[in-house]
C-alpha cells in the first residue's frame, strides 16, 4: 500500500524533475484495460445517456412549455445561422454547460474506478459509479471541472468575438490537454482542486509529445464507434479513460489502497 503523503511527494519529484514514458508501453496497457471493461462501460455509458436526454428533454419541454416548443425551434434555428452566437444568450448557455459538466463529472470519474478495478481484476457495481459524489471527491471534481471549463469556454468566447475563434479553438484545446490529468490526480492521488490543475499542467509539460500522442491515438480509436451505426461510440468512449489510466498508472503509479474503501469507511 502506497501512503497518501508518499504518492504526493512523489508527484511534486515528478513535476519538477521530469519521467520517462514509453508510447508503447502506455498504448499496450490502455488497450488491455479497455478490453476489460469495453462492454460494461459501454452500456453504462448508453443507458446514462439514455436517462440524461429523457431527463433534459422532459425538462426542457416543461421549461418552455408544448405550446412554444415551434417557436423555440425556430428562434434557435435563427441563432445558429448567425457567425458568432449574441452575448446574452451565449453566456447562459454555456454556464449551464459548465454546471451541468461539473454535476457529472463526478460520475465520469467512476469509469476511472471501473479501470482501476478491471486492472486489478475486482468486481465493480453500478453504486460505485456514484461514490465520487461524496466529499471530499466531489467538491475538488466539481471546482476543478468548473475552472478548467471556465478559464477554457471565456477565452474561446472572448477571442470568437475578437475575430480570431481559430486562436480561441486552440487555446481551449490546450488548456483541456494540460489538464486532462487532474481528475485521476484527485481520484488517485487525492489532491485538492487546486493542487491537482497545477500538477497535471506540470507533468504533461515533461512529456507533451508523448502524452499528445497517447490523447489524439485514443481519440481516433473512439471516433471508430462511429461506423457501428453512432451506437457504438458508447463501446470505444471508454478507451479515454482506459488511456487515461493507463497514463496516470505509467507516470506516477496507482494506491493500492481502495478510494471507495475509504470512503465507506470499509477496511481492507
């Protein structure tokens, strides 16, 4: 078993002396973790979304009202016509983006449990996925989802209404590659929000070849569950957080120690 305060020792080693990472040995691992989980993951994902989109669109209809679901249609119609989407109504819209975001990602982060578990070879139950919905998982979740997605939307949105959306485009791009560490780093190495952006910025920086790598490989295996008649990306999605994994495990190592273990309070 791996100390908390060890592992975060380590971290800060890592961040400021560097790592060495194998492309092929990452890659390996990932894909050995995916198969693992493919199906299971896959149809959590489909039934999830499934129960999100009735929930969203029962709520949207009930918000709006039957009546005036044409005339909202068409007013959205309207709006995506336009270049650039009009200030009052992009800001709204993408602070419930980022709420919403913030809300689930607490969820998503069990897939990285559900990981964890297939690479150790434990059983793993749908409850688990709502475990990081306690504290202190979901506050550091939800406020780093929030800040990323804050720090990454505002500037794409004030660099769209600059004329230059290209230059926004990548920086948001950019600040979801450096960052796309610090969900594991809270839910493995237990970091605060906080701690857990810097690091994850810190230790991509060592190897962002690499890593880039790894991220756009991972991206073009989901994008083949495409051609399963759409249905199937819920089957390939899975390999980001198998990747994911498989980058957080290669980098820095896993605990031992079971987070849900210690969240229930359950000794090992």
């Amino acid at each position: 078993m791996q100390n908390t305060n060890t592992q975060k020792d380590q971290i800060e080693k890592l961040c400021a002396n560097g790592y060495q990472l194998d492309f092929g040995t990452v890659f390996e691992s990932a894909f050995e973790n995916y198969k693992k989980i493919a199906l299971y993951a896959g149809l959590m994902l489909l039934v999830f979304w499934i129960l999100i989109s009735i929930v969203l669109g029962a709520g949207l209809v009930s918000y709006i009202g039957v009546e005036h679901m044409e005339e909202f249609g068409n007013k959205m119609k309207q709006i995506s016509e336009n270049k650039v989407m009009p200030l009052d109504i992009a800001i709204p819209i993408n602070m419930g983006l980022l709420l919403f975001s913030a809300l689930i990602n607490p969820f998503m982060a069990g897939f990285l449990k559900m990981a964890d578990c297939g690479e150790k070879g434990e059983e793993f139950h749908v409850s688990t996925m709502f475990s990081y919905y306690k504290y202190p998982f979901f506050y550091a979740i939800f406020i780093s989802t929030f800040m990323v997605g804050f720090i990454s939307t505002g500037a794409a949105l004030l660099l769209e209404y600059a004329g230059l959306s290209f230059v926004g485009t990548v920086i948001s791009l950019l600040v979801s590659f450096l960052t796309f560490l610090t969900i594991p780093l809270i839910v493995f190495a237990k970091l605060n929000a906080i701690d857990a952006i810097k690091s994850s910025i810190l230790l991509i920086s060592k190897q962002p070849l690499v890593l880039l790598g790894l991220i756009i490989v991972a991206g073009i295996g989901v994008a083949l569950g495409i051609f399963g008649l759409c249905i199937g990306i819920f089957f390939t999605w899975p390999f980001i957080y198998s990747m994911n994994y498989a980058i957080y495990k290669n980098i820095i190592g896993i605990d031992e120690t079971s987070e849900i273990d210690e969240i229930t309070g359950t000794e090992n």
